[in-house]
C-alpha cells in the first residue's frame, strides 16, 4: 500500500473531503491532491503538518505498519468507520418508502440465506475432503 492509499484512509476514516484536509493541514489543495494522486510525496515539513493536524502516526504514513492515528488503536478508527457507515445506510433506509423499506429487507434477507447456504457448502466440502484422506 502506497503514501497516497494511506492519506486516503485517513481522509475516509475522518470523512474529510481534500479540500477541507488541506485547510485543516494548512497545505494547498493541489499538494494534498497530488499526494492522494501519487504523483509526489510528502516532504519532512507536510507529514509533520499531517501528523501535527490530523493526528496521522508517520510511522504508519511511511510503512503501513502500526497504528494509523498517533495514540488511537487502528480497532478505534475501524469502528467509528463502520459507525459512520452504518448511520449513512440507516438515514437512507429512514428516508423510503414503506415499500422501498420492505425491498431493501427482502434483498438482505435473501443475501443472508445465500451467504447462510455458500458457509454451509464450504463446510461440507471440507469435511468430504477430510474424509477422503488417507489415514
């Protein structure tokens, strides 16, 4: 994973858009843009402003490695994502109609049963595999 798909992370992580990244960082539109591009990487002076205003571990913006944000457990930030989410399609979901509710309900009960089916499958398929073993 590249600097760029890291400084994207954050961005999804904090629901920053690049522009108001860049103005919290205090670095041009442009820079960051072209940062999240891959087209050039931060000098020493923009990944101590990132750190510095975003919170970012510039051991992990470098390596990958570690946590992403500095004194924050990557499982923090990973929750407050699938939060974020979460709420996105729950507001949805609330803005339909009864009958746009009750399609979106059958849809996802059919995926469980599918994915219900496919798990049960797997585990049959191991087991006639275990039994075909040689002792």
């Amino acid at each position: 994973m590249s600097i760029a798909t890291r400084l994207r992370d954050v961005l999804d992580a904090k629901d920053l858009s690049i522009k108001q990244a860049a103005e919290i960082v205090g670095i041009p539109y442009r820079t960051l843009q072209n940062y999240l591009l891959n087209e050039r990487e931060p000098n020493a002076k923009a990944m101590s402003a990132l750190h510095t205003h975003l919170g970012i571990s510039v051991d992990w913006l470098l390596t990958g490695e570690g946590s992403m944000f500095h004194g924050v457990s990557t499982e923090d930030v990973e929750a407050q994502a699938v939060n974020r989410q979460e709420e996105a399609m729950l507001e949805l979901f609330r803005s339909l109609g009864d009958a746009g509710k009750r399609e979106i309900q059958s849809a996802a009960e059919e995926k469980k049963r599918l994915m219900d089916v496919e798990q049960r499958l797997k585990d049959l398929t191991e087991a006639l595999a275990d039994t075909k073993r040689p002792a």
